[in-house]
C-alpha cells in the first residue's frame, strides 16, 4: 500500500498538541481591523482548538500528526 499524502493546505492551519487535541488559529484577523475593538482584536490573537465533530476530517487530511 503507498504512503498517503498530506494535504498542505491544512498542514499550514492546523498543529497537534501532545494530549491530541488540534490547535487552529482564529479567524476574522486579516483585514477590516479599524471596526473591531481593541479587546476583540486582542483575543482573536490566541489559538483555539478545532471542534471535535471536526476532528475526523482534520486527522484524514494529517495522516502522520498524530
């Protein structure tokens, strides 16, 4: 059977953590920041984690994350 790919796209968004949990960065940061308050552009700073109905796909597309 021959190795299976990763999908690069999601290799670049998403990291394992060693518990297996997978962290993703938050969304709605790139641009339009004059509108968003300081404190919500500060919290959109930190990870989160990706939800675990979605973790099935994530672990199809990083077959050797963990």
């Amino acid at each position: 059977m021959p190795k299976l790919k990763t999908n690069k796209a999601a290799a670049k968004r998403f990291k394992f953590t060693k518990s297996g949990k997978v962290k993703r960065n938050k969304a709605y940061r790139s641009h339009i920041l004059t509108k968003k308050t300081t404190k919500r552009k500060r919290n959109l700073r930190h990870a989160g984690y990706v939800h675990e109905s979605n973790l099935g796909a994530i672990k199809d597309l990083l077959p050797y994350g963990k």
